[in-house]
C-alpha cells in the first residue's frame, strides 16, 4: 500500500495520471455544464417572489460550495505535504489556490449582483458575506507566500501552515446563517427550502459541473508545476523535447 | 518517536490551537457578529440606545401606510413587534409577511398626546428566505395552511 502511494506520488507518474485524466474530466465538465445551463435557464420554472432573477443560484450556490471545498482541498493537501513530505501533495496545494480564489470572487460577485435588486444593496457586513470575503483574504495571502520564497519545499512548508491555520473560516462560513443574525438567507439546500424537482435537477448539475471544472483545472496546472519543478530531471527533458516536436 | 510521528502531533496541535483560539474568538464577539437585533431584544433592552442599530423582521400584516415616500409599518418577530418610519425607495421584494432589515435608531415620535417608541429607518433590505419554488406550489401550499 505504501510502496503503492509513494510510486504514483512521483513526479512522472502524478505527470503521466494528470495526462490521462483530463479528457475524461474535460468532456464530461462540458456535457454536464451545457446540459446543467439549459436546465437551469430553460427547463427551471420561474420562483414565486424573485421571478427569474433567482436563477444566479445556479451558479451563485455551486461557486460558494466549491470556494470552501477547494480551500479544505488545499489545506489537507498542504498538511499532507507537511507531514508526509509528499512534493505532489505541495503540488496539488499551490495549484489548487488560484482555482479556489476564482470561485471565492465568482460567489462573491454574482452574490453582490443578486444582491442589489433583491435586498437592495450590493454588499453588506453580515457574518456570512464578511467571512467569505475573509475566505478570498485567504487564498490571497496563500499565493502571495507561496510565491515569497525561492525554495518550493520552503514556499508549501509556511504556505501550507496558514491554509491550516485559515481552516477555522470554513465552519463559519458555513454556521455563520445559524449562529447569528444575518441578511443572507438561511440554507436552502439540503433542507427542502428548494421546493421544485427542476430547480434541484439543474442545481444538481451544476454542482457537479463545477467540481469537474475544479479537477480539470488542477490537472492541467500541476501537469505544468510539476515540469517546472522537476526541469533539471531527464524524463522532463525528453517529455519537453517529445512536446517541442 | 519518529520524525514524521513528530511532525503529525505538531499539525495536529496547530489544527487544534486554531480551533480553541478559534471558539474563544467566536464566544468573545458573538455579540458584535449580530446583524440585526429583534424586536423582543429592543422590548428587552439588548438594543443599543442613543445609537443607530439595525432591526429585523417580519412586516406586519395589514400594517403598511404610504404616504407618498413615506411609508411606516410594523416589524415583528410573532412576540414583540415595533412601528418603523422610513422615506425613500423599498426594495423589490418590500410586502407584507415579508423579512426585512432596517437600520436607524429608536426615537420617542409623539401623534398628539401619546409618545411611543418607534424606529426612525434611513435603510429598508429585504430579506429573502431559503425558500424556492414556481408560483404553482407556492399557491398550493399557500391553500393548504388556509385549509388548516
């Protein structure tokens, strides 16, 4: 089992398993969002009091889920790293940061947009919007020391105890609708607040789509991360000069 | 003891040292996270005084007058309830039965001779519930309470 892990953890073999995954998560990704769009635009009724503007969830809500998702990703992967000393688990951290901070800022923004006509403000400083722009903070300060050091192994070693460190937002993010009173409204899924069976399908759908998004998007960073980690090394030198034919 | 054992515990401390530091922080503010307050907490004292706050709530049935831009209703949490004075543009979703916050500060308003507490608004924002579904169910399930 070991012996097992630390054979595919290697450099080449993380290389060649990223390789072979991403078009089995590059066209599913695709029929899934193409399929999850129509649904959620066309198929979905319109909601009772929000007419069509509700909507947004259908990327609002996946975006959130994944923003934490990817960031509970990056910090076990980084604790791996830690101890384990697993480089791929490094890799699988770093590249996982710009992908989640992407989703932090697309929850945020589509947040403020359905914000503005439905509460009438764009932005306010509840326990549930402040913690998630805590969230983006996060990932923010994540890059930027990881990017402060010349030494990758350096570089995860302080990047990966402040993802740990940061893992104390998720819980309130997520408990923020509980715990206090806020203007964002309580949960809605996995409470039956999503009453009709479209709305759930096409939420379903997205979800999904979004995830593979996430481990597309990951395959294809760490592919690149891990040729620059590992330049000095012939296989990378043959793989380079294979793709430079 | 190996290197890698020593290196778990210490995460393992650093996971948990977050988490305590973490629920002592929460315990310390949790006041200050409040968004709003009820309108029992105002009945009860909690709101602050001389001071603007923000009060949440359902708006009372049959409670809205406008007056042009002015528009005054009541807030009620199904307990207590407080009479809110606001001018100025309502959201889309401002109606009655609905959640809304408003921020302002209590003021003694005086109609001829009886004084009464009420909230001076400069900010009406709905709040939206979980709830999502098509007009259809929302009748229907609107006809089973009625039922009931």
């Amino acid at each position: 089992m070991w012996k097992w892990i630390q054979k595919q953890a290697s450099p080449k073999f993380f290389y060649q398993t990223c390789n072979r995954l991403i078009p089995w998560f590059f066209w599913p990704f695709i029929a899934l969002f193409m399929v999850g769009l129509y649904w959620s635009l066309v198929i979905s009724p319109a909601d009772y009091q929000q007419g069509d503007g509700y909507r947004i969830i259908f990327i609002h809500v996946p975006s959130a889920i994944l923003s934490m998702m990817v960031y509970a990703i990056m910090a076990i992967a980084g604790g791996i790293g830690l101890i384990w000393q697993i480089k791929m688990a490094e890799v699988v951290a770093k590249v996982s940061a710009p992908i989640g901070a992407g989703f932090t800022v697309i929850a945020l923004a589509t947040g403020a947009i359905w914000g503005k006509p439905m509460w009438g403000a764009w932005w306010v400083w509840d326990a549930r919007l402040t913690s998630e722009l805590i969230l983006l903070f996060l990932y923010l300060a994540y890059m930027s020391l990881n990017s402060a050091f010349d030494n990758p192994r350096t570089a995860a070693k302080s990047s990966s105890i402040l993802a740990i460190v940061g893992l104390i937002n998720l819980p309130i993010i997520h408990y923020s609708v509980k715990w206090w009173n806020t203007l964002h409204q309580g949960y809605s899924v996995g409470t039956g607040g999503i009453k009709d069976s479209d709305m759930q399908i096409a939420l379903a759908l997205m979800f999904l789509a979004s995830i593979l998004l996430y481990a597309l998007l990951v395959s294809i960073k760490a592919r690149t991360e891990v040729l620059v980690r590992e330049q000095n090394s012939r296989w990378v030198k043959e793989e380079v000069g294979r793709l430079m034919v | 003891m190996t290197k890698r054992q020593n290196r778990m515990i210490l995460v393992a401390l650093l996971v948990s040292g977050v988490f305590l530091a973490g629920y002592l922080g929460i315990k310390a503010f949790s006041e200050n996270l409040l968004y709003f307050y009820t309108p029992s907490d105002i009945v009860n004292g909690k709101a602050p005084k001389n001071k603007s706050f923000r009060v949440g709530g359902l708006v009372e049935n049959d409670s809205v007058i406008r007056d042009g831009m002015v528009v005054s209703f009541s807030v009620t949490d199904n307990s207590e309830s407080i009479d809110v004075f606001y001018e100025g543009i309502l959201p889309d979703l401002f109606r009655e039965g609905q959640g809304i916050v408003a921020s302002g500060s209590i003021v003694n308003k005086c109609v001829r001779w009886t004084c009464k507490n009420t909230f001076n608004a400069s900010e009406v924002l709905a709040k939206h519930d979980e709830n999502y579904m098509p007009p259809e169910v929302a009748a229907a399930l609107e006809s089973i309470e009625i039922k009931e």
